[in-house]
C-alpha cells in the first residue's frame, strides 16, 4: 500500500512544472525598491477649455456675425486595474488630469483633452476620506473615474438668439473634480512567509528569487514587505512575500502589529518558517496561529505549510522530528542559506497554488 502512495506521489510531482533559476542577475544597485501596498493619493480632473468670443469679417460683409468655438473638456483621472502593476510604488501621490483647449475664431472648438489613466494592481481598494469602500478593482481592466474633468465653456457663436445677434459675452471652463483617496492592496502576494524576527524568512526569499531583501543578524531587519517572483517552466509566476517579523501579542498592535497583520490578510496561502535550530518549535507554531487567530479567524484557514528552517544546525534534527510528530501540517526541512531542499519547497508552493486556483 505504502508502495503504491509512494508511486502515485511521484507521478503527482513529474506532472508539476519546475521552478526556473532566472537567467537574469541581482542588481547590484545599493537602494532596494520597497513594495508599496498603501498610498493616499489626491486627484485633480483637467480644467475645460474656455469659450472665445469673436466676430467674422469678410471681404464682402465685415459684419458676418459672431463665430466664437467653444472650448474642449478636461480630461479625467481614471484609475485602471491590471496584472501587469504589482504594487503602489509608481503612483503618484498628486495626480492631475490634462487640461481642454481653448476655442478659437471661425467657430473652432478647442480639442478635448485625454483621459490620463494610471495602472494599479488588480485587487486595488479604493476609500474615501471616510474610509468608506467606494471602488474594488477586482478583474482585470476594471476602471475607476477618481476625478472628473470639467467641461469646456461655451463660445459667444452658441450664445446667439433671435434678439441677441451679436452676444459679447462667453463662458469659463469648468474647474476639474479634485478628490482624495486612500488605496491598499487586498491581494499582496500569493504566499506570505510568517515567522519569528530571524527565522530566515528574508534569506529564503533571496534564495527562491531576486528579491534584495536586506538581511542581518539581529531582528526586525524586514520592516516593510519585499516581494519575490518564483518563475516556473510552463510561464506561471508564483509571487512570495517577506513580510515582518511577528512577536507574541501581535493582535494587541505591539511591535509592528497590526500593520505586520494586515499584510499577513493580502496573502492567498501562509508558510510558516520555523527556525529549528531552537528548542522548543512546537511553542513558535503554536504563537504564530494564535496570533493569526486573534486577528481574523478566516486567515488561519487559509492553506498553510511549515517550512523548518535551518536544518543544517547542530541540534535542528531532532527538533523538526518533534515537531513533525506533534503536528497534521505538512513541515519541509530546508537550510535556505545552504540550499537544502529548496526545489522541493518550490515544488510544493506549485501545487499549493494549483489547488487553490482551480478550486475557485
């Protein structure tokens, strides 16, 4: 029986695609880009155009009448959903719409302006001053009108009555919307790796990507999320995230709290990194879901797996043996600054991410 199981597992595990070690080097930049999940943006539409006052003359008749165009419309500030953005990091905090043309003579109307549309993550939220939800960009090209662009003012040509034929006057654009947002991300990443400050959660991102992530040997080096992409033979990405170090009392907002939690909630699947090489793993799992649990009883639901880290330290091995025993999640013992076992983490991270894309 146990001859069978072991056969169908490694049939499972051929017809999985494998990760591809990029082709593409570090930057070897000093500055690392921070993944942006949260930004408050103001938005100002473009103004319209301002009607013209004017009045023909021809050769033949100098008093031909007035032929002032009106001007064109302000262009709107549309925030645009897209799988090609990952993060905040390239939206403006002030963003401002193109303004109309004005009208000119002979009855020309000035040119309305084009919408200036700005790409953000799908699974962008959008709230008002309020912190109201006002805008979820869920699916892919899903728009958001988050300022109006005013209209163009009207010429003295459409001014024109049977009483008045020769109007003097004509209008002011109008002045674009100008609004205040706040955007968050829902979804972040497809894995979030959680575990204690110095549980090699930023070493084991280095090592499956080509993320920069800054790494040093007290705690709390990760204070904001770094993002990595996994690449796979078959052209799927697999995004993982470094997300800060958690303490106990977490869900009480101490050390980075509810924030570091926040960021847990974005993730579609958990890994837990144990660092094995302590005593007693048991309690550091034991921690990390309470933790999630006081938070939000539907992220501790979410798919999970124990990663234990650090297996090539004296001491580590019966450790992962006690915690393997005492626990139903499936636990990987892998050395992320060796390599130990590290294409087979990646390999299950697949199928964890097909089994929860095809079963929606």
């Amino acid at each position: 029986m146990n001859t069978m199981l072991n056969c169908s597992k490694r049939l499972y595990c051929q017809r999985v695609a494998q990760a591809l070690r990029s082709r593409k080097s570090r930057s070897q930049k000093e500055q690392v880009q921070r993944f942006i999940d949260f930004k408050r943006i103001k938005t100002q539409g473009g103004s319209g155009g301002n009607g013209c006052i004017s009045f023909l003359h021809l050769w033949s008749n100098d008093k031909a009448g007035p032929d002032g165009g009106n001007g064109g419309n302000g262009g709107h500030v549309i925030l645009k959903a897209t799988h090609s953005i990952k993060d905040l990091n390239h939206v403006n905090t002030v963003i401002k719409g193109t303004d109309g043309v004005k009208g000119s003579n002979k009855d020309c109307d000035g040119e309305c302006a084009d919408h200036l549309i700005v790409n953000v993550p799908v699974g962008t939220i959008i709230k008002n001053k309020d912190g109201t939800i006002i805008g979820d960009l869920d699916k892919e090209e899903v728009m958001f009108v988050a300022a109006r662009g005013g209209a163009g003012g009207k010429g003295n040509h459409f001014f024109t009555t049977d009483t008045e034929q020769s109007p003097e006057i004509c209008e002011y654009g109008a002045q674009g919307e100008i609004m205040e947002y706040t955007l968050e991300l829902r979804s972040m990443a497809h894995m979030g790796l959680i575990g204690f400050p110095n549980a090699g959660k930023s070493t084991l991102l280095r090592a499956i990507s080509r993320a920069k992530p800054k790494i040093a040997p007290y705690p709390f080096t990760t204070l904001k999320p770094h993002i990595g992409v996994v690449q796979y033979e078959d052209y799927e990405q697999l995004a993982v995230a470094d997300l800060p170090g958690l303490i106990p009392d977490s869900h009480k907002n101490k050390g980075l709290g509810i924030q570091f939690l926040k960021h847990a909630e974005r993730c579609s699947g958990l890994l837990f990194i144990i660092d094995i090489s302590t005593p007693q793993p048991l309690e550091q799992l034991a921690t990390l879901q309470y933790e999630l649990k006081s938070f939000s009883s539907d992220l501790i639901q979410r798919p999970q797996l124990i990663v234990a880290n650090k297996i090539d330290l004296p001491g580590a091995e019966d450790n992962y043996h006690e915690l393997k025993e005492n626990t139903a999640l499936e636990v990987i013992p892998i050395s992320a600054k060796v390599g130990t076992n590290v294409g087979l983490l990646l390999q299950r991270l697949r199928q964890m991410y097909d089994n929860e894309k095809y079963s929606k």
